[in-house]
C-alpha cells in the first residue's frame, strides 16, 4: 500500500474498480453455470464469494482507517461514504450471483430454466453483467455519462421480468411448480443485481457532482 | 435539532431508534394485509414506505453533516458509519414490507397464501417483526444480549422457509404455479427482512465492542 493519503484513496478506488469486474465475472459465470450445467463453474462462483467478501472487509477497514487518521471533508469525505456503501452494493451482488450458482448446481445434471425461458435469461445475465461493468465504468471515469446507459438496462431488465411473469403464470406453463418457483427467485436476483449496480452509479454521480440525479430512475439513495 | 455535536449524535441514534419502530409496525401491518386481505393497510404500508425513505434521506445528511463539520474519531466514528449502514438496512426492511403488501394488495380480494401455509407466514411475520424490534433495541440500549435472541429467531426464519419448500414441492401442492410464485417471493421477503435485522444488529454490536462477533451467526459486514 502506498504512503499519501491521496495515493491511498486512488488505491481504494482501484480496489473498488476491481472487486466490480470481479462481481461482473461472477455474474457471467453463474448465468453460464444456470444455462449450460456448468457445475463447476457454479461451484467457482460460490466459492469466490468468499474472496469478495475478505475484500469487502478490507476495502472497508482502509476507508474506515482514512476517516479516522485523516478527517477529510467535503469531496474526499464524499468519495470515502461512498465507499463504504459501494464495497457493500459489491459484496451484495456477488451474493447474488451466488445464489444463482446455489440454484444451478442444486438442479445439476439438470437445468433449471426451461427452454421457453432460455433467451430471457440470456438477455438477463447479459443485461445484469453490463449494468454491473458500466457501475463500474462510471466510478473509474467518474462519467455522469453512463448514467444513460445505466437507466435504458434497467428498463431492459423490468421488461425481461415482466415477460418472465407473463410465461410463468399464463395457462400454456407446462414445467410445473419447482421451475415455476426456481424462475420466480432467479429473476428476483438478476434483477436485485440490476437495482445494485443503478443504485452504485448513482452514488458515483452523487461523489461526482455533489447532487443525487434528479429523475425517478433513481433509487432513493 | 439540539445544538451539541454530542446531542446531535443523540438526536440521530434517538431518530433510528424510531425508524426500526415503524418499520416494524410495517411488517405487521403487511403480514395483516396479506393474511387478511387488508386492502387499506397495504395500500398504507406501501405509501408509507416513501416516508422511510424521507427519513432515510435526513438522517443520512444529518450523519454525513456531522462527520464533515466535527470530523469524529474512535467511537464516535464508528457510530456515524454505522449509522450510514443502518439507515439503509432499514430503509431495505421498509420496501420489503411494502413489497409484501404489493402481493396482498394484487391478489386483493382473494389471499396470495393458501391456508395449508397460513401458520408458517403468520410465524414468519412474527419473526420478522421481532427481529427488527431486536435490532432497534440492541441500538437503544446498546446491549449485545439481544445477539443471542437474534441468532435464535434467524434460526427459527431459516427453518420456516426450508418447510415452505418442502411444502411448495411436494407432490401433494393443489394451488397451482401462481400461489407457488406468490409463496416463494414472500418467504425470499420475510428472510430478507430477517438478514438485515441480523446484519444490522451486528452493526450495533461492533460499534460498542469495536468487534464484529466472532460466530458464523452473524453475516459478513
């Protein structure tokens, strides 16, 4: 770890730009894992997440400790309260990925999306893993810009549950209550992880311009 | 608000104190709601849930003014950034108190739970609801002795969702794939509930021992 203190904020950013690729690979790997029976990446997943978590608890400890020693204000204070909530958003979406490897491997050999479903849960892992690399973007680049991007994805993966919702419950269901069920909580994941990496960017925007973004896109801080 | 850096500080642990109290209050009403088709209270939990987030705002920028202007150390540090996590733990339990009373209020006038599982959500209504009062008194009196009843209901919450599925997927299940969806969503609810009541207790816990507890209990921060 470097000396200075802004050197060591840089390097707590870095960390948070990493641990978000890291989250993005997982994401990709546990919708691989669901779609393919990849059990091993499945399993990969869900050991990883441990690693995300030591990393949490490391990126928080450095931000704790430069509040501590350091009592900065205004837009470095902003940079570091925001850290402490984005390292949590990461640690949660990598959870979440988990939980989409836990249901992928309790249905090996199996699949747990039926074929109907396949291409929606293509579109949603894709739209979850890109929304997750452009939370990111927007912290390295501190670009309001991708907040753009970041609103049309979300409304992108409301669509793709809607449609789930649609199949699911319409008369034509012919995969019976456990796909129904395991649909139903995967859906209520990918689009968690959607809701975490919008609401991320949105502290990004926050740190950037002092401001929450005016628009109902947005979360509530 | 009170002039003092030390009764402002008050003033914000007073102010989350009662965030937990009305969040509580929504679980119950949801769990009501969706019981016992109370059309008006979820129509009140979900318009209440924007007041949650009003408050979530204030005290955020209450903290946030605090650390800026005083720069803390040492313990009272620690209580700020926690105070930071919390509010958004119990900003969570308050929109998925409302995201239950949207299911009560969809399936309005019928009852989204079939009465073969009635008694397993009137317990985890319960549960929920005594965590997040566990929760908000571990803060009040900054006692870790409510650790103990914390980790007992967690347990208690884990075991009613393993019978929720157990009943879900057996072949005796008789409600179709719409009551399953319903179900599976509700009991991902409540358990959610319950783990931020838990993460943020742990919260508590570390602010007055300056530890997290040392038990595979408690989630990583």
């Amino acid at each position: 770890m470097r000396d200075s203190y802004r050197e060591q904020l840089d390097d707590i950013l870095t960390d948070l730009g990493e641990m978000s690729q890291i989250v993005a690979a997982a994401v990709r790997s546990s919708t691989t894992a669901l779609l393919e029976a990849e059990i091993h990446l499945a399993e990969q997943v869900i050991g990883d997440d441990e690693k995300l978590d030591a990393r949490q608890s490391d990126i928080e400890a450095r931000a704790f400790q430069l509040l501590a020693r350091q009592s900065p204000v205004a837009g470095e204070l902003r940079i570091l309260v925001a850290t402490l909530r984005m390292v949590s958003e990461l640690e949660r979406m990598g959870d979440l990925a988990a939980h989409v490897a836990k249901i992928a491997r309790m249905r090996y050999p199996g699949i747990a999306v039926p074929e109907t479903l396949r291409p929606n849960f293509v579109r949603m892992g894709d739209v979850a893993e890109k929304m997750v690399i452009a939370a990111g973007q927007t912290l390295v680049d501190r670009n309001v810009q991708n907040a753009q991007e970041l609103r049309e994805r979300d409304e992108e993966m409301d669509e793709l549950r809607r449609t789930q919702f649609r199949v699911l419950l319409s008369d034509d269901w012919e995969y019976g209550v456990e796909a129904a069920v395991d649909v139903a909580l995967l859906g209520r994941y990918y689009e968690r992880i959607a809701d975490h990496a919008a609401s991320m960017a949105r502290r990004i925007i926050y740190v950037v311009t002092g401001q929450f973004p005016e628009n109902e896109f947005w979360p509530q801080p």
